[in-house]
C-alpha cells in the first residue's frame, strides 16, 4: 500500500495537468520577446528631455565660438595696425592690414585712423549665408581699441542682434 501511495504521488506531480501548464507559460515567456509599449513610451519621453535640454545648449555653445572667432580674426589685424602706428603713418589701408574678407564678419571699413596713436576698428557680425553668423547674432559688434600708451582693449556689445547674451562674449572681450 505504501508503493502505491508513493507511485499516485509521483504520477500525481509529475506527469499531472498543473505541471503542463506551469510548463506551457514558461515556454510562452520565453516565446515573448520585445520592448512594452509602456518601456517605449518611457525612452520616448527620456530623450524629449534630453533634446529640450541639450539643444538649447548646443545653440549656445555655437554663438559662443562664433563671437570667439570673430574676435580673434579682428585681432589678427593688431599687429599690422600697431606696425603702422610705429611707421609713424596715419592711416591703415586694407592692403596695409592685409585684410581679408571673412566670412563670419561683414566688412570692415577701411581705412583706419591712426592720428596720435589711436586706433578704433569694428567687426559686424554677419557675413555670408554658407558660413556666417547664426541669424540671432547677426549684428552684434566686436570694438577693437588702441589708446596712445599702446594699450589694446576689447569690447563686444548686442548692437542690433536679436537674440545676443552676455555670455556669448569672450573673457578677454566683455561687453561694453
């Protein structure tokens, strides 16, 4: 009697109609594969929030180092105006600055007065439409200065640009 209590049991649970079903969602589980419409609309909203965020930044960073190379090309021409200056000349021509047309900065005005060792140059940002200032900074201005001491100071200011920030202008080149 006890073998054949001991043979119901194993027949029981082992080969019984429960333990094919427990069987059969184990395979359905492993059969599912795929991403939930709750996971997909979970990563859907996590790069909404990283595009809001990183996009603006992005922007700002591309006004920064436009503002940053149009004052470094406008600082290129120092070095021929301040060669001018100890020539003892009055005026620096284009040809004499070696400029060249940008294509970030509309064009500069030429020629530069240099009576008594002074010297004022502005760059506008602009330029062409293929490499030009973003359409925001499109008129904020980059002042060049040269006192009679020799002493060069830069300036940066918004003039007529629509969407300019303060911090877009470089550390060495504040707003005026």
């Amino acid at each position: 009697m006890q073998q054949d209590v001991s043979s119901c049991n194993e027949i029981l649970f082992e080969g019984s109609i429960p333990m094919q079903r427990v069987q059969l969602k184990k395979l359905g589980r492993q059969a599912q594969k795929g991403f939930t419409l709750i996971e997909l609309m979970i990563v859907v909203a996590i790069i909404g929030i990283l595009a809001a965020i990183a996009i603006p930044q992005y922007q700002d960073y591309v006004a920064r180092t436009q503002v940053a190379r149009a004052v470094s090309e406008l600082s290129a021409y120092k070095t021929a105006i301040e060669d001018r200056i100890n020539q003892g000349a009055t005026t620096v021509t284009a040809e004499d600055a070696g400029y060249v047309q940008s294509t970030i900065l509309n064009a500069l005005t030429f020629p530069i007065s240099t009576v008594g060792g002074v010297a004022t140059y502005t760059g506008t940002l602009g330029g062409n439409a293929t490499g030009g200032a973003t359409a925001g900074l499109r008129g904020a201005t980059v002042t060049l200065s040269r006192d009679n001491a020799g002493t060069w100071q830069c300036r940066t200011a918004a003039g007529t640009a629509t969407a300019w920030k303060a911090s877009y202008a470089p550390a060495g080149c504040p707003v005026a």
